[in-house]
C-alpha cells in the first residue's frame, strides 16, 4: 500500500512538473511575438549606430576638402568586395536617399523623410541638422565637425554608463545562477529525507532547465544592453 501511495505521488509530481514546463514554453513563445517587432527595430537601431561615427567623420572629411554633399552619400552608399570598407545599415540608409535623389526627389525632403524612418535617435539628429544646413547653405564641414564631436561625447557616455551596470548584473547573476541553485538542491535534499518528498529525476531535470532558461535571460540582458559604438 506504501509503495503503490509514493508511486502515486510520484507519477502526480511528474505530471506538475510536466504542466509547469510547457506553461512555462507556452508563456515564452507568447512573449516572443510580442517583443519580436521590437527586438527588430532595436536591431536596426544598433546596426545603423555601429558605424554611424565612422559615416559622420567621412563625410566630415569629405565636405571640407570640397567635394559635393550628394557625391559624398553616394560614396557611403557604395558596398564593395571588401565589407570592412562597407558601412553595413547605414550605408544602406543612405543608398536609399541616394536613390530617392536620382530618382528626381529634393535632396532636402529625402533628407528629413528618412530621419522621420529612422529608428535610431542620433541618426535622426544627424539627418536634420544635415538638412538644416543645406537648406542655409552653411559650411557643411563645420557642421559635420560638430556632429563628429557630440557622438564621440556620446559613445563615451554609454560605455561608461554599461561598465557601471555590469556590476550589479554579475552580482545578481552569481546570486540567481550559482548560490541559489546550490543552496536549493541542498536544501531540497534534506526536506526530501526528512518529509518524503517527492523527489525524483523529473525534478533536477526541471531546475537545470530553468537554470538554462535563467542564463539565456541574463545574456539576452547584457548583449541588449551594450551599446553600439564605433571601435
């Protein structure tokens, strides 16, 4: 009678920690699709940031030494053999203005329709301030300089700021990846002497998966949070 009672505590166990899982995978796909669009539009944003200084500072270069606004998009917008002389997304961005341009479009109005698009905030303020100057037929080198500058300043800013979150993050991480888990299956090991517990494979099989669940957490968090500069 005692064997058949723990077999059947045991099966009933099993049958939770079923249940649990695949609520558990069943909330995860839900909250995927949610956050799916935006998951995107911050993939985007961090591929047209990464290189956005280096863009900025090469059209700096080129306005000053004379040559045309036009010319020098064009000449971001072209991908070669060579991908470490591309400009991944923002090349791309531009390669759209550029189009619009030959296509008859006003410079100025493709200028401020595509930081009205952009996901990234500097990349906006880079395209107005870019078309503000053309449109008041400004010194563009100038202006480039100063957007040169200020993203530099940035970058800076947001290094600093994600060296200063790491600190916490990998101290919660040690406490929710490393002692918690140990100190739980001890814990679940006396209990399980000591009250009959039903304690069996299903169990260690769930909190590894949840161990696995946690860490895959924690670095989506970290990789989200670093931010895309120019190296």
């Amino acid at each position: 009678m005692l064997a058949w009672k723990n077999e059947l505590l045991g099966d009933q166990s099993g049958r939770i920690l079923i249940l649990c899982f695949s609520s558990a995978i069943a909330l995860s796909i839900f909250g995927y699709t949610l956050i799916y669009p935006q998951w995107l539009s911050s993939k985007r944003k961090g591929e047209v940031e990464r290189n956005l200084l280096f863009a900025a500072r090469h059209m700096m270069i080129q306005t000053s030494a004379g040559v045309p606004l036009f010319d020098v998009m064009a000449s971001l917008s072209e991908e070669y053999d060579d991908k470490r002389l591309n400009y991944g997304q923002i090349g791309k961005e531009f390669k759209k203005i550029v189009k619009e341009v030959r296509g008859g479009r006003d410079l100025n109005s493709a200028l401020e329709e595509a930081a009205s698009l952009s996901p990234s905030p500097y990349f906006k303020r880079m395209l107005w301030q870019i078309a503000n100057a053309n449109k008041a037929g400004a010194n563009m080198g100038v202006v480039l300089r100063d957007v040169v500058e200020f993203l530099s300043n940035e970058q800076r800013i947001l290094i600093r700021d994600y060296g200063s979150q790491l600190n916490p993050l990998s101290m919660f991480y040690m406490l929710s990846c490393i002692i918690a888990p140990t100190m739980g299956i001890i814990f679940l090991a006396i209990f399980s002497s000591v009250a009959t517990l039903p304690v069996n494979e299903l169990t260690f099989i769930a909190i590894l998966c949840i161990m696995v669940v946690v860490q895959i957490v924690f670095i989506g968090m970290i990789k989200s949070r670093r931010p895309a500069v120019a190296m």
